[in-house]
C-alpha cells in the first residue's frame, strides 16, 4: 500500500486537505496527516480546526512514497525562490499556482493549466482543481480502474476521469478516449451487434485515439483483436491480440479496418464484436484546451528522492 504524508500547518486551504485525504484513503492509500506546528490542531485558512494524526518530528520516522503538501501561506516561503534565504524548491523548474500567489513566482510560470509536472516538482491551482489531481494521483498508483471507481464513487462525471486516463496514458491532445458502447460497456448486447454497429458509426476513430473496453468482468469476457475473416466467423482460434483484464485499454496504433470480439462462448455470436474504420491523423488538430496535466505526469517511483523536513526521502507534490 503507498504511504503518503500530507503535512498540515495553520493557514492550509481546508479543502484541500481534505480532499486530498478523502480521496486517496477511498483508494487505499495509506494517509498520514501530519501537523507542522507545536499543537497537534491547526487552524485552517478560513477558522476551520483540523486535528492532525501525529506532530511532524513523529511521522519523520516513516519512509514516504509521496507528499503532499496542501495549498496556504505556510509554503510560499518555502517554495518560491524570492526568498533566498529558503530551499527554492521551484528555481529552474514550471509551475503554476493559486492566483494569489503566482506573482511570487520567479520561474517559468504556466498560466491556465490546472496542474503543472517538471520532474519531481508537481503543482496546481487551488481548490478547484484539488479533484482531478487527487484522482490523477490515484491513476499514477493504482491504474485507471481505481481512479474510475473512486471518481464513480464521487459521482464525478467520465469527461473528468477520460481526461486524467488520456493525460496519464500521455496520448497527445488531439487523441480521443472512446468508452465502447458508452454507457452500456462492453457487454453481450440484447439488441445484438447492430448495438455496436451503430455506436461505431456515431463515433470517428483515429490513429491513436484510445478504446476503453468497460463494464465487464475479467475471466467472464474479453476483448481479441482478430482478422476479418475471424470477425465475419466469430472464429476464436487465433486473435492477433487480446486484452483479459477489465477495464481493457487499446491505443488504436494504425489506420484502417479494425476487429474485436470477445472469444468467451456464444459471445460474438450474440453481437459483442465491434468492428471500426481508424483514418490517419492528419487532419488539422483542434484548438488545444486547458489540459489537466501539463505533461504525462512520471512513474512515481521515477521521481527523484528529495530530502525535506529531516531525513524523508520522497517525491513529493505541491497542490
Ligand atoms: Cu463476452
């Protein structure tokens, strides 16, 4: 299980902290709020009073994976390089941050980006954004089905959740995050195959954009890249490619005919095949929106160790 250290400090943003903790623990991550003041209660930027597990100087003990470090006044001073007298954590990097303090910043600063990665420095904007990282985070640990199902949890909408996969995944902006079948997944249709014929016409497909084969339980289904010839046949013999685990992610790689069924018995035969067209990707790319995550955010284990607060040695992410 990840350990994730989230140091709290009179002035953080309540939200924030409790956001981050509410949503990493619905995960399974292994949560430790830590007050950096004499007390073990701290008061939050707007009077609220939150009381912490331990005292920092007793969870320095423990080896973190990551921490967090929720947004307030408390890590101005630590962070941004216009005072020298402290670690600068930000020089030389992009990053972003809440309006209030972004004029502090003496870096690069990328503006109109919710969450900014520049090696083992990863920053956001505040509050409003607080949700997506969390779930990001949570896509980095644990895979995309769990942010899914915490997201689902949440009743966040799947844009949100389509987003942070595409953004992990690092698909570029023009690519498209297909759920097969939209809300019904990948299932043996009642109205049979026509069911995805005509999902796959509403739909335009091209290279690189990502299939998610959804809803479906692993060792009940699957998903087999498989010829024509297989397709017309529903013949199971030899796929070219299968995916086992749901959900099931497939980058469309080429252009042209593509072919899936599911190899289970009788499945393709009652209608779960889906076949599409995938044109290049040459047409002109649409105007590129605010993105989620500035860059694919790096394998956790990836980021650099970086000593803070005594001898932890972690990575570590600035909200
Ligand atoms: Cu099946």
């Amino acid at each position: 299980m990840p350990r994730v250290l989230i140091p709290i400090a009179n002035g953080s943003e309540e939200i924030e902290i409790v956001t981050i903790v509410d949503i990493l623990r619905r995960a399974k991550v292994d949560v430790v709020v830590a007050s950096v003041e004499k007390s073990m209660k701290i008061v939050a930027s707007q009077g609220t009073k939150i009381i912490a597990e331990k005292l920092i100087s007793n969870a320095s003990e423990e080896i973190y994976d990551l921490i967090i470090l929720p947004g307030g006044n408390l890590w101005s001073d630590l962070f941004f390089t216009g005072s020298p007298s402290k670690h600068g954590l930000l020089k030389e990097k992009r990053a972003t941050a809440h309006p209030s303090v972004i004029s502090k910043l003496t870096n690069e600063v990328v503006n109109g980006t919710k969450v900014v990665v520049d090696g083992k420095v990863i920053t956001s904007r505040g509050l409003a954004t607080v949700t997506d990282f969390a779930l990001a985070i949570v896509s980095k640990l644990f895979g995309h089905g769990r942010a899914r199902s915490v997201a689902e949890g949440l009743v966040l909408s799947t844009p949100i959740v389509r987003e942070i996969y595409r953004l992990l995944e690092g698909s570029t902006a023009q690519s498209t995050v297909h759920d097969v079948g939209d809300a019904m997944g990948w299932i043996v249709p009642t109205g049979g195959a026509t069911v995805y014929s005509d999902w796959a016409a509403k739909n335009t497909f091209k290279v690189n954009d990502v299939l998610v084969m959804f809803n479906f339980t692993s060792r009940r289904h699957d998903v087999a890249q498989v010829t024509k010839a297989a397709f017309d046949a529903c013949n199971i013999a030899s796929p070219i490619s299968k995916e086992t685990n749901s959900p099931a992610n497939i980058t469309l790689t080429s252009a042209g005919e593509h072919y899936y069924i599911c190899t289970f018995n009788g499945h393709c035969a009652g209608g779960q095949k889906l076949a599409l067209n995938v044109t290049s990707d040459a047409a002109t790319p649409p105007p590129q929106e605010p993105h989620l995550l500035q860059e694919t955010l790096p394998s956790l284990s990836a980021l650099p160790c970086l000593q803070l607060f005594g001898h932890f040695c972690s990575s570590f992410v600035i909200v």
